[in-house]
C-alpha cells in the first residue's frame, strides 16, 4: 500500500491512494458502515454537553452523523490526511453543522489530558500495526475523563471469509491478523481500560465482518 508523508510521519490515504479518495464515500456507503455505525452510536449513552471525539475520521461523515443526531455535544474530529479533511469540513459546512476538525494521529493525540466524555474510532485500529494500536489505546485512555468510555467498531481479525475475492483484496492492505478481539481485547486492557468488551459481531457486505468493542475509564 501507498504510504504518505504527512506532517512527521506516514499514514495510509482512503484505499491506499490519493486519487481514489472520490470513490471512498459512496464505497463505504455501499459496504453498509452507515448501519454499523448506527449501533456503535446508540451503545454510547451519549448526554447533552457531552464532548466527542472521533479517531480516524476520515472524511467526517460519522462525525456528521453524531452531530445530527445529537446537536447539544461538542463534536472533535481527527484525521492524518488533509485531503480527507478538506472533505469533512465541506460536509460539514453543506449540513449546516459546526465539527472541530484537526489533523492529528491516534497514537499522539494533540489534547490534554481528560478532554473528552466519549472516543470513539471506527474502522480505523485495522489500519494500524500492533504497536501503533497499543499507543493509540494509550492516548484514548488518557484523553478520556473519568468515567468516560471508549467505543471501537473495526474490522474482525483474519478469518475463513477473507478467501472472498474482495476482502483479501482490502485486508492485504491492511492488519487482519492484528485485529483479533482477544488482542483487541488484551490492549485495551493494557492501556488502563476498565472491563473492556467485546459485546457483538455483525456482517457488512463483500463478506466482511466487524466487531464492537466498549471499555470504560
């Protein structure tokens, strides 16, 4: 996969090239993620006032979606690409909709300590080798209040479905190995997490499947 140099460090563009950044949305549209994503939302108990953060991004549109649904919270997004983030602040401005929008990394999130009521990342810890999924356990650990909780839908780690044509064409890009819930699991624990779970599966289309995991502060 195509790396891209961004600020001090590599990261990943939307299916690993710049140019195909147009394509993203209406892909994960297609895959179901909206759905998905829905569940992950409505797990969260998330309470007027409350302040949000989205790890990975990307081009806004689940950002979008909490702050539609819930107008009262503050809303952060963070993103390493810029061109994805051009995207979510013309989302944004298009719905009328105020996001805080930063380029940043989850293994270095740029916030102090205890900023947030919820984190949330989806599909975004299979981009990541083990080491970088551990730091940015860490970070989300630390730039949650106490009391506040995490909220992670990814990707399942390798499994008998990945033959299909279409998902070993993606996770060869990506860390399906990596992704297993036990590891999931296991990392969340080491970065301090309270009780970490992994409390559903579901399938998306092309044969994929995703986990949902929650842990509290």
């Amino acid at each position: 996969m195509k790396r891209t140099r961004g600020a001090d460090r590599d990261y990943i563009p939307a299916f690993g090239k710049d140019f195909l950044l147009p394509f993203f949305d209406p892909f994960v549209k297609w895959l179901g993620a909206d759905g998905v994503r829905g569940k992950l939302l409505d797990e969260a108990r998330i309470q007027s006032g409350h302040r949000l953060l989205d790890i990975g991004c990307g081009t806004g549109t689940f950002a979008i979606a909490i702050k539609r649904r819930y107008p009262d919270v503050q809303v952060v997004g963070l993103d390493p690409d810029p061109k994805a983030l051009t995207r979510a602040h013309l989302k944004a401005e298009r719905a009328g909709l105020s996001l805080q929008l930063d380029r940043g990394y989850a293994e270095a999130l740029p916030y102090p300590n205890g900023s947030f009521d919820r984190v949330f990342s989806t599909l975004t810890l299979h981009h990541l080798p083990i080491s970088a999924k551990r730091n940015a356990l860490r970070e989300a650990h630390r730039v949650l209040k106490s009391g506040g909780s995490l909220h992670v839908l990814d990707m399942a780690g390798a499994t008998p479905h990945e033959r299909r044509r279409l998902p070993c064409w993606l996770h060869s890009r990506l860390h399906p190995k990596d992704n297993a819930s036990t590891l999931i699991l296991g990392l969340m624990h080491g970065a301090g997490f309270s009780d970490p779970q992994h409390y559903a599966s579901g399938g998306i289309r092309a044969g994929l499947i995703v986990d949902y995991y929650r842990a509290i502060v």
